[in-house]
C-alpha cells in the first residue's frame, strides 16, 4: 500500500495552465518605468562652462573689448568724403591717419614729411613726352584718387621730376578737369587773396591742418603730357590746388605757410612724424632762398573778421557761391573747410 500510494504520487500530471476568465479584467504586464531601469550609461546635469571657469567669460570679454576698440579705430582710419557732415579733432593728438601702404596697380608709396625727397631742389624738367611719361601720369592720378586727393606731385611719390596731376573736384569719374601739369611756371598773382584751410598727404592729411593764404587767381603756363603748352588763368579752388601742388616742386609745403598758432596746434603731431622717420637725413625746413621767394607771403597772424560798430545798419550782401573746400580728408589731402577763410581784397 505504500509503495503503491508512492507510486501513484509519481505520476500525477503537472498542472495544466491557467486559461483567464474571459468575465474577469486581464492583467496587462506592467512596463518598466526608466527611473527603475538600470542606466546603459552616467548621466551628468547640464551645465554651462562659464560658471565652472570664470576666467573663460573674462577672456571673452576682453576679445569682445579690442573687437570694438578696433572697429573704433578703422573708423577713425577710413577717409572722409568731400561734404560730411562729420568732424575730427585734429590736434588731440589721439591717432593719426594713415596713408595707405600700397596703391592697386602702382608700387608708389606717398613721401611723407621730413623726407629729404619733399625738399629736394631744383627738380628736373620733363624733357620727353612719350607714352612712357603718359603712363606715369595715368599712374600718379590712381594713387591720387586712392589716397583721396585732389593733386599729387612727383616729390611725394619719391620722383624728382617737375610735374604734378590734379582734379579740383576729387571725383574719378569727372575725367574732363583731370589735368596733368609739366614744367609749370606760376606768371602773374592776383594781389587779391584767401584764406583758407589746407593740409597734405604728406602730413597724413587731416592731421596737420593749417590756415593758407593764396592768390584769388593766377596766371599759369605749362605743357600737358603730350607736349602741347598751355596758358590758363584759374580762379577759386582750381588756384588753391595749383598753386599747392606748384609749391612741391618748389621744395615748399604748406606747413611753411601757417601762421604761428597753426604750427603751434599741430606741433604734436609734427613730432610723431619726426619720431617716425629713424634717418638722421630728415628735412625740417625749405631753402632760405624759397622762403624769401614765397608768393604770397607766409600768414605772419591768423586773419580776423574786422568788428562791426555797434548800432551800425548791417549791409546786406549777395549769398557766395557754392564751392568745392579741402573737404575731410579731401583735399591734397584733408582738413576740413576753415570757417574762418577770409577775403582780403586790394584797396581800390
């Protein structure tokens, strides 16, 4: 009996699988949520880096800094165009405008004051009028309009040659009053003159302005590049610029012109020009012969308007015309209009 109630035990079939009840809620599995996963990798919180290294926000910091002081200065580099309406300050002495290095289409370089090349006289007269001298021209009126000027003369691009371009109105597309002068000769100065402000590539433009007084109109010989000699009288702004460019070939600068005060107000940056030039040839000043030979005359004082009376009627008088000034940096090169360009007229 116990050896069959053992066997029988034996072989009792397995439990058969539970089939659910089709009237009862089934049991969906669960899923698993991901917090209780176990993680296939670290995860970190996010965070920024700058908090974790300061010194990163204030290198940043400083770059941002000297991107915003040299667009400042590029600024301040970039020529202004005849008209603006903007103004620099000329002697706080903060920065100086640059000359450009080098010009497209020239290996020219504008000579800036004290080299001796801007003193040197006397300089050789065009003797031959070719292509090759139509093509220096061509040549010296690019590096003007790239340099933003209205007149060059070959002293400032190192060439020791009488013969100087200009274009009263600045503009490359105003072909027509591009002029090319050569062995030019100034004949007859009208006694009536102006006063006006003038400065100069070679002293980097509107760094070094001064007050320049110029005959009204002059009467000028000279010959073009192809040979051919012209008689002219010029007038206005046309006089000025000639008259400019005829004092390089001469071994004069406008800076022999200004009167005492002018000098005086630029002398800062006069220095930082000397300080530039490391020869021990440089040239301050001109010959004393060319001194003495100045016409006009060198500004002894700045010119004053004359005061009215108190009580006197004001007269009334016709509006000028219009004209074209030095402009900023314009000019041969720069400095603004002086306001306080004055009309000195003969007694009659």
């Amino acid at each position: 009996m116990g050896g069959a109630a053992q066997q029988g035990k034996s072989l009792t079939p397995p439990d058969e699988p539970q089939i659910p009840d089709p009237k009862s809620p089934q049991q969906l599995p669960q899923p698993t949520r991901w917090s209780n996963r176990e993680p296939s990798f670290r995860h970190f919180p996010q965070t920024t880096m700058l908090p974790r290294q300061p010194f990163l926000a204030l290198l940043l910091l400083l770059m941002l800094i000297n991107l915003g002081q040299a667009l400042v200065h590029y600024q301040k580099l970039l020529p202004q165009r005849h008209g603006s309406s903007s103004q620099s300050n000329h002697h706080c002495g903060l920065y100086m405008r640059m000359n450009p290095t080098s010009f497209d289409g020239s290996n020219f370089v504008i000579t800036e004051f004290p080299r001796p090349a801007l003193r040197r006289v006397p300089n050789a007269p065009v003797e031959r009028f070719d292509k090759e001298l139509e093509s220096l021209a061509e040549e010296m009126i690019s590096v003007m309009y790239q340099a933003n000027g209205v007149g060059l003369a070959a002293p400032q691009v190192g060439l020791n040659d009488m013969m100087f371009v200009y274009n009263p109105s600045g503009d490359p597309e105003v072909k027509a009053m591009e002029r090319v002068v050569c062995n030019p000769k100034i004949v007859e100065y009208s006694t009536e003159t102006e006063v006006e402000e003038e400065a100069c590539l070679s002293f980097r433009s509107d760094d070094c302005p001064g007050s320049v007084a110029r005959s009204s109109w002059i009467q000028v010989v000279y010959q073009n590049e192809l040979g051919q000699q012209i008689r002219r009288r010029l007038k206005g702004f046309e006089a000025r610029v000639f008259q400019h460019e005829y004092d390089h070939l001469l071994g004069l600068l406008c800076w022999d012109r200004f009167p005492p005060e002018d000098r005086e107000a630029v002398k800062a940056n006069i220095d930082k020009l000397l300080g530039l030039y490391p020869e021990e040839d440089a040239v301050i000043d001109p010959h004393p012969d060319q001194l003495k030979i100045m016409q006009p005359p060198p500004l002894t004082a700045r010119r004053m308007p004359p005061l009215e009376a108190e009580g006197e009627p004001e007269k009334k008088t016709a509006a000028p015309k219009a004209k074209t000034g030095f402009g900023a940096p314009g000019g041969f090169g720069g400095g603004s209009k002086s306001k306080r360009a004055k009309k000195k007229k003969a007694k009659k």
